[in-house]
C-alpha cells in the first residue's frame, strides 16, 4: 500500500511547497501555508492517471451530434433564469457566492421548491440540520413542495446518493466550504479539501446530466472563499450582493458558459423571503425628491438590462489637511479621476473640500458610462442648482475633459421614456443623431465645461471657478 503524501498549500492562493514558511511566495500572504495529507488511491479507487501503464485511446467524435439537446429546466423565478441565461443546463455547475445573512439560502431553497414542480431536486446541507431547513421552508411557504432533504459533510456518500439512474436532476450542495474528502488529512475549507470535493462533485454532475449548485462563502474581501482554480472548474459563477440592512438584493453573473456574462437580477427581501422586482429602474426612483442639489439619475445598462439608478454627491468643506473621498457603489480610484479633471479640466475648486458618492438603493455600478452622471451630481452639489428633475444623464468623461460615445444609447433613453423622463444630458455623436426616442429631448455635450455652463445657465447665481492664478 503507497505511503500518505503530505504537502504544505497556501490557503490564500492554492500553490505548493514542499516545506513549510511563513509567506507564500505565490501571493505573498503570511501565515496561510498549511500542511495537507493526500491519499494516494483516488475516491473512485484503481490506478492514478499518470502512474504508469498503457492508457485508453480516447473515441473522438464530431462537432455535430445526433442526439437531441434537452430543453434547459426553467426555476420559474425569472430574476434567477434570466441571470442564468434562460434557465439551468442539464450537468452545469453554478457557484453562487455572498456575504454571510444575505440570502443565499434562501434564494436557493425558494429556487429547488419551484424546480420540484417539474424535475427531482436534492437538497444537502453541510451547515443546517433537517429541522432548521424546515423551519425556513415553512416561513417561505413552500413546505408542501417535492424537495428531498439531507444533511451530509461527506462528499463520498453524497457521490453515492447522485451516481445513481435514479438520482436527482438538480442537486444544490450548501455550502462548498463544509464538504469534506475522507482521503484528504486537513480540515473542510482548507484549499485542498474545497478543489478536491468540488473536482468530485462536478465529475459526477458531468456523467449524471444533474445540475449542481454550489455555495460558496467569500472572504473579506468579496471573493470567494478558497482557491481561485474553483471558479474555473464550474461553468457559471454567480455573486448575491446587498447590504443586509437594505432590502435589495442584486444575483450578478461574472460567468456564464451558456449565456451572456454581467446579467443581473433583482430581487426584495421580505418576511416570506425573496420576491422578484420586475421593474427595478422604479424601484430605486421611488424615493427620489425634487429639487434637490447634488443628485443625478443615471441611465446604465446591466447586462442586457437597461436600469435607471440615483447617484447623489455631498460636496462640503474640509477642516483636514487632506479632504476625505468616500465612496459606495463607485469605484474611488475612478472619482478621484474625475475630480481632478473637473478640477483641470472644469475650473472648479474642489481641493479644500470632503466629497462624498452614493449610488442609492445598494447597486454597484461599473460601466464609464456613469461617469457623467457623476460629474453632474458633484457639480450641483458644489453650486446647489439641482439638476432638472425630469432629466438622465450618461457619458464617459476622458482625461482631457472630453464626453464620450457609450453603447445602447436607445435602450437607455428607451428606459427612461418609460418612467417619465423628458431629458437627456448625453454625448454628442451617437446618442444624438441614431436616437429613435422622439419623446426625449437630448442636450448633446462634447466637454465636461459645457456641462458646467448648462448647469449655470439654470440658476441666477455663477458658478465658482478657480482663475488661472489659483490654479497655478
């Protein structure tokens, strides 16, 4: 019988050493070097690939099959089918990360009940007992559903329980990190075990023809848990983000190998769970005031999905030496960017002040074409001449000052006719002459200075800007 091989794996990044240290010199991270005990017989038992002998030719075959591609198995949550691109591949394997509490679970059970209805569905749990699982499913209201429930850390005998002609269709394993390969010596979580149990469970859905859902924890950084090889190994890999003090939640797709990537789907968490938000463009308008200075309605597009979102600037005067920039749902390395262009570029005095984005309702916008709904924002607020109430803003602002062209300019400004709007600051080009919308009026800009300038043009009061002393 070969002798147990031990290792030393960075939990951080996965690499190998053949010793112990103190930092890994893949990544750098100290104290996350972990001795690991490996089997040499594989779950599956036999010969190891590789460890010699004569291997079997493999039966190559045509692009083009004669067998019939099945329909992909809707969930009958359309938020959800949506962000997977039309519904679950039969022997796909989605990961879906998140924060701890926001509602992965949930979402998941309310997705195997509805799936129940038309195709086996198994239900593991490494984390929760049966009873626990019940009392969420009679909160949720779906008790009555066909979903068979287990809790099991073994990956081994859960391997049993789906390799089988009779086993479940959908398979959803809560979570990842729990799951455990008896022929590994560490604990469940550790790198080893978490690519180990993943490798089996995937191979299995991929023989089977059963859709697996996976659960994975995420570090404090917002990336999931465990080696990166893990969100190369599954065919699509999902993120649940939200503040879990704030009722929305956004199901992001970073990727999918049957549809398109970036989709998005928004959901409301309630006291009967999670409920779908057909239209979120109104959803996060709905507290929007009028007349207010420093807030700017952003045309964007998510995916394939058009949403009009709020951005809101509070620009303030700064006792510190150095002004504050706090950001939420931006990135800050892309404000402090357009600061200094309005500051170069604009003329305006932003050096001695605090300036503080939100991008309102919980979502994380990405896309450039943000950016000047941005500057408006932090422009009316720095004046005080709220940006008219009817009116959306979108463009990507370049270094030298310049507003321009972003995609889908008609799905956007299609968007906001929709829900009332009767204006458009937008770039000049594209948005201007191929728009379709003849309900909008479209103010077409070239530079963030003509922004400014329209943006005075509807006050009595100038804009402050710096002179070509002060600036010097």
């Amino acid at each position: 019988m070969a002798k147990p091989q031990k290792r030393f794996v960075c939990q951080e990044c996965g690499a190998v050493t053949p010793r112990w240290a103190g930092k890994c010199d893949a990544c750098e991270a100290w104290n996350s070097i972990v001795e690991e005990t490996v089997e040499a017989t594989p779950i599956g038992g036999g010969k190891r690939s590789g460890s010699g002998g004569s291997g079997k030719a493999l039966d190559f075959v045509g692009l083009k099959g004669d067998s019939e591609q099945r329909p992909r198995l809707k969930s009958g949550i359309d938020e959800l089918d949506r962000v997977l691109g039309g519904g679950l591949v039969d022997g796909s394997a989605t990961l879906i990360g998140g924060d701890p509490g926001i509602g992965k679970s949930t979402l998941l059970l309310q997705a195997a009940a509805a799936l129940s209805a038309h195709a086996s569905v198994a239900y593991i749990s490494g984390e929760e007992a049966i009873e626990q699982i019940r009392m969420r499913a009679q909160r949720l209201n779906v008790s009555d559903t066909k979903v068979e429930l287990a809790a099991a850390t073994s990956v081994r005998d859960i391997l049993a329980s789906l390799d089988r002609p009779d086993g479940a269709r959908v398979a959803v394993i809560d979570s990842i990190q729990t799951m455990y390969v008896d022929l590994l010596d560490s604990a469940p979580g550790t790198v080893g075990q978490v690519r180990a149990s993943a490798q089996e469970l995937i191979r299995v859905a991929k023989r089977r023809g059963t859709a697996i859902l996976l659960v994975g924890h995420v570090t404090k950084e917002g990336a999931i848990a465990g080696p990166r090889v893990l969100e190369h190994m599954v065919d699509t890999v999902l993120y649940f983000e939200g503040e879990r003090g704030h009722p929305f939640r956004i199901l992001r797709g970073v990727k999918n190998r049957f549809g398109p990537t970036d989709e998005i789907g928004v959901f409301d968490m309630t006291e009967r769970g999670l409920e779908e938000v057909k239209n979120p463009s109104a959803l996060f308008l709905a507290d929007r005031q009028d007349g207010v200075a420093g807030a700017a309605v952003f045309a964007g597009i998510e995916g394939s999905r058009p949403m009009l979102v709020e951005i809101q600037a509070l620009v303030a005067p700064s006792a510190l030496g150095t002004p504050r920039r706090a950001v939420v749902g931006w990135d800050s390395n892309r404000l402090a960017m357009l600061l200094a262009v309005l500051e170069a570029r604009g003329g305006l005095d932003l050096s001695g002040r605090d300036v503080y984005l939100n991008v309102a309702g919980g979502l994380r916008i990405g896309e450039p074409a943000a950016d000047l709904a941005v500057a408006a924002a932090i422009v009316s607020s720095l004046t005080g001449i709220p940006v008219p109430m009817r009116t959306v803003v979108f463009g990507e602002v370049g270094l030298s000052g310049e507003v321009r062209a972003v995609g889908r300019p008609d799905a956007r400004l299609k968007e906001a006719g929709k829900l009332g709007f009767t204006s458009a600051i937008a770039p000049k080009g594209r948005a201007a002459k191929e728009s379709k919308a003849d309900d909008i009026a479209i103010n077409a800009i070239s530079d963030v200075s003509q922004l400014i300038r329209d943006l005075e043009s509807s006050s009595d009061g100038p804009i402050r800007i710096l002179d070509a002393d002060a600036r010097r």
